[in-house]
C-alpha cells in the first residue's frame, strides 16, 4: 500500500488518515457495553423533597422579572438541594448531580437581569427527572405553578 502510494504521489499523510479512520471505525463497532462503567441510578422521593422542588419550580417559572434577588434565591435553593442530596447516601450517581446542582446554581448568579435563558429551565427539569420520580405537581411552565401559599 505504501508503494502504491509512493508511485501514485499521494501524500503519506493522507493514506495514514485513512488507514487511522478504518482501524478506528472497525474498533468501535457500536457493541461496546459500559453500564459496569456508570454510576448505579438513584431516584429519590420527590414528596420528601416537595418543599425544595415546589420552591425551585417557582423560582425558574414564575411570571415575573428575573432580576438579582431572584437569581440569588434560586441559587441558594439549588445549592442546598444539591447539600441536601449528597448527604442522603453515599453515592457516586448523587455525587455527580449534586455537582450539576451547583453548576446549575452557578449558572442562575451568573445570567444577565433582563430575562431568563430557556437553557435554565431545562436544565432544572432535565437534573429533576434524573434525580426524582416524576410526580404530576412538577412545573413545566408558569401555568403548572400552585397558588403561592400566604
């Protein structure tokens, strides 16, 4: 092959590229199994976290400006959540999401005030689904959210 090369005056560069491409295409065959690999799933009681949940869920959908006040109780109530859901075991699964808790919380501090990013929202309801079991009182939107209790 690499005398063909030579005689046809392709670059060996680009011979090598091809030859890189098919040993790593017949490689990864897409039968690879890494579930040993991953942290094992655990889904939390969403009625033991109603409170924390309810809270965020108004914090992110609510109809009103997204100013810094909102921002900064948003953030802290992800930041407790995510102290709170490391504590209940030891687990690297709840590690990770609590670590995404905090970036997420990071993320609130750090938006401009004018309104808020879709991202936000869905990254809340995309670590929520991940961490608890799906309940019908979870917001997806401002016409989701409970009266505001007095």
């Amino acid at each position: 092959m690499l005398a063909e090369a030579r005689k046809s005056g392709q670059p060996l560069a680009l011979l090598a590229g091809v030859a890189l491409a098919a040993a790593t295409l017949f490689a990864c065959r897409g039968d690879a199994d890494f579930s040993d690999a991953a942290p094992k799933t655990i889904v939390l009681s969403a009625e033991e976290y109603r409170e924390d949940i309810s809270a965020i869920d108004r914090l992110i959908f609510e109809s009103r400006p997204w100013d810094y006040q909102r921002q900064g109780a948003l953030a802290t109530r992800l930041e407790g959540l995510a102290v709170r859901i490391r504590e209940k075991v030891d687990s690297r699964f709840l590690e990770l999401e609590s670590l995404e808790l905090k970036r997420l919380a990071e993320m609130a501090k750090g938006l401009p005030s004018e309104a808020l990013p879709k991202t936000l929202p869905d990254q809340w309801m995309r670590i929520r689904n991940n961490l608890f079991e799906d309940q019908a009182w979870f917001a997806r939107s401002a016409a989701d959210l409970e009266p505001a209790s007095r």
